[in-house]
C-alpha cells in the first residue's frame, strides 16, 4: 500500500458516511463502498493529492508541521517508543512518520474541503469509468 492510499481511504470513508449526495451518485451507477476500495490505488490516491496540491504550499506545510509534532508527542507516550525512536536513525524515523502524519492531515483537510474532495473523486471515478 502506498503513502497516500490510507489518506485517500480516509477521505473516501468520509465522504460515504457524511457528504449528501456522494453515496446516492454511486448506488445510481449500483457501486459500492467495497468496489470503490479496489480503485483506491488507481483514482481515488491522484484525486486525493490533486487537491492537496492545491493548497497555499506554506499553510499546507504549517499544518503538516503541526499535525507530525501532535502525531510524534503521542508516540513519545507509549512505553518503551523513546528507546525505540533513538534507535533509529533519521530517514528511519520520517518513514515512520509520514504515513501516520497523512492519514492525520486528511482528515483534517476534509473538514475544510469536503466539497473539493467530493467533486474531485467523483470527477476521478467519472474519467476512469469513460
């Protein structure tokens, strides 16, 4: 699975159980939830990064800045992950962050863009279907 798929999940989860109207557009086209996460990979992961990427890249970094120091204080809590931190070295510990730190970034971002999410996977789901 690939960095982006959890959070382009996330989002698709998200946009199923509470955006008006997505679910309806997929049980019209008889599409489940179930069919959609095998097209995670292939249009939901682009259509995910496509409005990432239209975002101011400074307040997009602040808020990643954010949400990877929230995600590291509470691993820093876990017994026993200090040892384990200072064990690895730093490429190590950005790996283990990044996929973490997206998942929590999108759902962050899904509260401000639920909107740009929904016609960006419909519009994704739309081109792969022609």
């Amino acid at each position: 699975m690939g960095l982006y798929t959890s959070a382009a999940s996330e989002i698709l989860d998200k946009l199923w159980e509470g955006y008006d109207g997505f679910a309806a557009y997929f049980h019209l086209h008889e599409v489940s939830l179930r069919d959609l996460g095998h097209l995670l990979e292939e249009i939901f992961v682009p259509a995910y990064l496509e409005v990432k990427n239209s975002l101011d890249p400074n307040v997009l970094a602040s808020l990643q800045h954010q949400i990877s120091d929230d995600v590291m204080t509470s691993l820093l809590e876990k017994p026993g992950f200090r040892v384990l931190w200072d064990e690895w070295d730093e490429n190590t510990r950005l790996a283990f962050l990044q996929e973490p730190t997206e998942e929590h970034l999108s759902r962050v971002l899904f509260e401000d863009y639920r909107e740009q999410f929904a016609q960006f996977y419909v519009q994704a789901y739309e081109t792969y279907r022609a």
